[in-house]
C-alpha cells in the first residue's frame, strides 16, 4: 500500500511539472507582451522597460521558470514595486490586481471548494441512489421517473436551471437570501444559505450523469455470477444488493466522480458567474480578460493540482475497493 | 457412488416443472414438464445440451428467476415443502441451508473483492444469526480444511484471484456445504477446470456427498463425468425429459435416439480418436418456436420411420424395457434396442 502511494505521488508530481513547464512556456513565451497588458495607458516605455527588468523578463526563459519554481516552494523577493518579499507558495504579483497572486488565490479558493465539495457530495449521493432504484425497479414507472430526470439534467444548462431557481427561491418566495460566500467558520448556517442554491444547481445537472451511469452499471452487475451466487447463499436482498452489487458496480463510476470534482475544483466559472459569486473560475475569466498573466498561471496550475490530486484518489480508491489493483 | 439408499422419500421431488419466459420475441418454454425425485446420498445426473433446461431446472428449484418475467408451474418439493408458491422470504431462507449450489466457473461466481474466507463465512452467518464472527471464520476454516486446501488458515483471507482454478472450484465447494445442506446442485462444477483438476473435484464431491449424504443434482453435459459420479440419468432435450434411468441403463443401454447421438459424440479414449466420434447432426431448437411432435425430430436419422408421428405428435416418456428405464421416442421399444446394438456394433460408441 505505502509503495502503491509513493509511486502513484511521484507519477503525480511528474504530471505537475510537466503542466507547469507547459503552462510557463505558453504564457511567458507567447509574442505578446505581457508588461504592455498589464499596463496599457500612461505607461512611457522607460517604465515598460522596468516593469520587464523586474519581472526578470530579460533573463533567460529557464532562469525565469527557475525563479517561479523557487517561489512557489521557497518564497522569494519580487522586488518593491511587486510587494517586496513574496512567501512561499509565491504565484507572483498582480500589476492588474495591485496584490499578490497567492493572496488573491488564498481569497478565492475557498469559496470554490465551497461550492464544489458540498455539490459534489449532493450529486454523487443522489446520482447513485437514483441509479440504484432504478436498476433495482427496472421497468417501473419509478424507473422511468428516474430516467426522465436525469435526461431532463443532462439537458439542461447551468445558468437556466440557477436563473430559475434564483427566481423562485430568492426574488419570488424570498426563502433564501441573495447568493453570497460567507466562509463556513464565520457562520456555518449563513455559508449554506448563501450557497445552496449553488448546489443544487450544480447536483441537478451532474447527478444526471451519475443516476445513468450507475444505473447501467447496476444492471450490469445484477446479471454478473456473483451477484447469484450470494443469491444461491440466502442472503438478503439488501445484503445482496447493497454489499455484493454496489460495490462492483461503483467503480466506474468513482473514476468520473474524480475526473468531475478535479475538474470542478479548478473552477465552476458558469456557476459562479450565474450566481455571482468570485471563485476561483471567475478569477480565472477576468485574469484572462485582462491579461493578468501571473494570476492566470497561477489558476492553471492549481487546476492541474487538483486534476492530478483527484487522479491520485481514484487511484487510491480503485485500491481500496478493488483488491486486485493493488498488486500493479 | 454410494449404497442404494433405504426406501424412503425422496428429498427433492419435481413434478410436471414448466418454467416459462416472458421476452419481447414470444414466450421461452425453457423447462417444459420436467419430473424427477433425488434421494439423500445420491446422485442425479442431467444431461443435454445448452439450451436443453437443465440450468433453468436447478435455478428454479432454488426459486432464483426474476418473478416479473418467468413463471413457474408443477411441484418442487423439499425436504417435504412445497417450494412453487413459497414467499420469496420463505425460500431464501431454504437456499444455502438446505439446498445449496455450485456454479460452473468459480472465478466469476465468487466475488472478486471480498476475500474467500469471508465470503464462505457470509454464508455461514445468515443462516446462523447467533453465530459471531469469530464462530463463523472457525467454521469457514475449517469447511476449507475438509475440501483439502492447504493451510486453510491462511487462504481464508485472500482473495479469488490469488487462487487456482482447482483451489477456487474447491472454496466455492465449502461455501456450497458450509451450512451442511441436504441438497446440492452441481452446475457443470468442472466444466472450467482442467482434465485433472476435474478428477480430484468429482473424487471431492463424492467424498463429501458419503460424509454429509447429501442429495447430489450434478448437471452437465459431459457424459464420462457422468459415468464417473451418477446413480441416475436424466437426458434432457429442448425443455423436455427424453430418457430417464439409472446410470447403467441410460449409459450402457440407451434407448433414445438423442441419447445415442450424446454418447457417440463422446471421444473414447481406448478406440481411435476420430473413428468413432459422430456428432449430432443441426443445432438444438429455438425453444420459442419448437418443431411440432418430437423437438428432436429434425435432427434424427430415424424419425422417418414413424410413419409421421414424430412430425405430429409430442411423445411421451414411456417404459423403455427394464424397470425404472423410460425413453420418449415414437420407435417401437424392440427395433430401438435392435438400432442400438447394431449402432453399438458399427460405431463402438456406448461404452
């Protein structure tokens, strides 16, 4: 077990430097230039100049990655007109927002992981539960329930399915309050309010995909000859179904709950921007709009992160629920 | 294998079975009026090919069909009780204590991610819900023990896939017996294994079956397995019974054409390997759309000399000669044992 996870996190720490090579590569070797984004009016080129000398612009591409790398594990000095000492892990200075990367991020990541952790929690139980009743009621007008919803899911987009409940719940029935973040340790009970709509929404629509998948593999399973072998040992339907077929018919779909909430994690950019909200994804939109290259950096890696994060806890999962993973 | 058994009633008596499909293209007859009686200690072999009912029969003795789609007719009786009918919760609690199964291809019927140990004491426990854990673990080593897997402690807690074909087959074998059941059905047990493996599960089974007297079903369609182990034979062909006898009748003189074509399709290992090898001409029926009369009429060389009955006319088990020997074939009984034994002179082929 302990090497399955020491190989697995050196494999992951691979993938992360490659992405960050990548990354780096892409936004600091692109012909534009960075310095004349970050400041387009009243900027006389002798500032320009500067700006790129402090940047360390005019240094060799792989001294310049190198200086990011070191910043991001060790802390380094941007100089003055970037904040002075940057701590690690230092993600650079922000000419757009006038802070430091890591600041900004350290703002607005929190209220992602609010958004997606408890939404991923919501869809995940109520995808594989749906799923399960369905494939256990095949045929049944429970089942058939359960297929309407998650096409009705599956086809809906985000901002039609928040605009509506939005309407409902906040400007009609005024029975929560306007979506907000409020950070879960201040006020718990005003965090969940703030954002529930939020989750909902974004449940409706993933579960859709979950309740199908689960359900096929529900039904997959049933047919499978252990599943009538604990059958043929008298064991309960609840044992039977809930023990023998639920846990074979699980892993698949583990493998899309990482892919989806690694995903999610790097940004729900529509759902934010549907609920005003800033996380991380709107962060990441209007760094892009402005051409704030440092913070755009700075979301495309920890997006890679959790990518490869939720990569390593598929892994660790398969491992844990499959017995035969864990000889590879 | 073993002692004829005192007269007494049969443990598990089938009468007129009729297990039926529902499907989108018509209605399955998969099990078609079917009976038979097993005693404890021993052993009923079921013979045909796929398709032929014989896994639908063992399936629906332990009430496993979906009840939306199947329905099933006639008497299943049980240690006395009458299964057909039974509520579902009444006759789970009948499988895996008294009637328990082995299915063909241990791999995929034991679940891959729990381990053997735990799977066998699983079974162990829900019929004894006072048992602990600890009472069903010693039990689940020690049934490990008697179907010789070697140090049983330790295999208890791996998983399938670190067990052999033969280990695995043998596991499932002490997950069937783990309750002492009364009835075992064999589902082509080693139809998976290996020619030697196949030997050691078959010498097992009969080990066991003299231990615990156990009525045996062994289904399959390997008729040297069945010279080996079975008191009786049934031959079973598209949902139907086609000869019924003990093993010496139905093996040494077989008296349907069915029959006939099974056992010269049986390589012999003493003559020369093709010689005397002839299959069974055309494939066994759709048993949605049955040919009319005899189902086997279309593959059989002499159903021409019925003057028709075979085309028309289902034909019924019959007295085949020696007590107990029933046959159904519109064949006079004397010119079926004048073909056998010429075939037998031509072909070699009933051993």
């Amino acid at each position: 077990m302990a090497r399955f996870l020491v190989k697995r996190l050196l494999s992951a720490t691979l993938t992360l430097f490659a992405v960050s090579v990548l990354s780096f590569l892409m936004f600091f070797a692109l012909p534009r230039d960075p310095v004349s984004g970050m400041c387009p009016k009243n900027c006389n080129p002798e500032r320009l100049e500067r700006v790129r000398q402090e940047l360390g612009l005019r240094d060799p591409l792989v001294t310049q990655y190198a200086g990011y790398m070191k910043g991001i594990v060790t802390g380094r000095d941007l100089g003055s007109a970037q904040g002075g000492r940057c701590d690690a892990p230092c993600l650079g200075w922000s000419y757009v927002t006038n802070e430091a990367v890591s600041d900004t991020i350290a703002r607005v990541l929190p209220v992602t992981l609010s958004i997606v952790i408890p939404a991923a929690v919501l869809w995940l139980l109520l995808g594989v539960g749906l799923g399960m009743v369905s494939a256990l009621r095949r045929g049944t007008w429970l089942d058939r329930l359960a297929i309407g919803f998650s096409l009705t899911g599956a086809s809906l987009q985000l901002y039609f399915v928040g605009a509506v409940l939005l309407l409902v719940f906040v400007y009609h029935l005024r029975l929560l309050p306007v979506p907000s973040y409020t950070p879960l340790l201040d006020n718990p009970l005003k965090w969940a309010s703030g954002l529930v709509l939020a989750w909902v929404s974004l449940a409706f629509l993933f579960s859709a995909i979950y309740a199908r998948l689960s359900r096929a593999q529900m039904l997959e399973t049933l047919s499978e000859d252990f599943v009538r072998t604990a059958r043929a040992k008298g064991l309960t339907k609840p044992r039977v179904y809930g023990r023998h077929a639920l846990r074979a018919a699980i892993t698949p779909v583990v493998t899309i709950a990482g892919l989806d909430v690694g995903g999610a994690l790097g940004g729900t950019v529509i759902t934010e921007t549907t609920f005003g909200i800033q996380g991380l994804g709107r962060t990441a939109v209007d760094a892009v709009r402005a051409g704030d290259l440092p913070t755009i950096m700075a979301t495309v890696l920890i997006a890679a992160v959790f990518v490869v994060l939720a990569n390593v806890v598929v892994d660790l999962l398969y491992a844990a629920i499959d017995p035969r993973v864990r000889l590879r | 294998m073993g002692e004829p058994a005192p007269a007494s009633d049969p443990y598990l008596r089938v009468d007129d079975l009729r297990v039926r499909f529902d499907t989108a293209d018509g209605t399955v007859r998969a099990v078609d009026g079917v009976s038979f009686a097993v005693e404890r200690g021993r052993t009923l072999a079921v013979v045909g090919e796929s398709g032929s009912g014989k896994s639908v029969t063992s399936l629906a003795i332990l009430g496993l069909h979906d009840p939306r789609r199947t329905t099933v007719t006639g008497g299943i009786s049980v240690g006395g009780r009458q299964l057909v009918g039974l509520p579902e919760e009444d006759v789970r609690r009948l499988r895996g204590r008294d009637v328990a199964m082995i299915f063909q291809d241990p791999l995929s019927a034991l679940h891959p991610y729990y381990t053997v140990g735990r799977q066998i004491a699983e079974a162990y426990r829900v019929h004894h819900p006072r048992a602990g854990r600890r009472e069903a673990r010693r039990r689940a080593v020690d049934m490990l023990g008697r179907v010789g897997i070697p140090q049983p402690a330790r295999r208890y807690d791996q998983y399938p896939h670190e067990f052999s074909g033969g280990m695995r087959q043998r596991a499932m074998i002490a997950m069937a017996l783990v309750n002492d059941p009364a009835l075992l059905i064999a589902d082509e047990p080693t139809t998976a294994l290996d020619v030697t493996v196949q030997a050691q599960i078959l010498d097992l089974l009969a080990d066991l079956q003299a231990e615990f007297r156990s009525a045996i079903i062994l289904i399959t369609h390997d008729l040297g397995v069945v010279g080996q182990v079975a008191d009786e034979v049934l031959v079973m062909y598209a949902g139907r019974a086609v000869e019924h006898g003990s093993a010496e009748q139905v093996l040494r003189r077989p008296r349907h054409p069915y029959t006939w074509g099974l056992l010269s399709s049986v390589p012999s290992l003493h003559g020369d390997a093709d010689a005397d090898l002839v299959p069974i001409p055309g494939n066994p029926p759709s048993l949605i759309d049955l040919p009319p009369g005899c189902a086997f009429h279309p593959r059989c060389r002499y159903a021409d000399r019925t003057g028709g009955r075979s085309h028309a006319e289902v034909p019924a088990l019959a007295p085949a000669g020696e007590p107990g020997h029933l046959a159904a074939c519109h064949l006079p009984a004397d010119e079926r044992a004048r073909l056998h034994a010429e075939g037998v002179g031509r072909t070699g082929a009933a051993r």
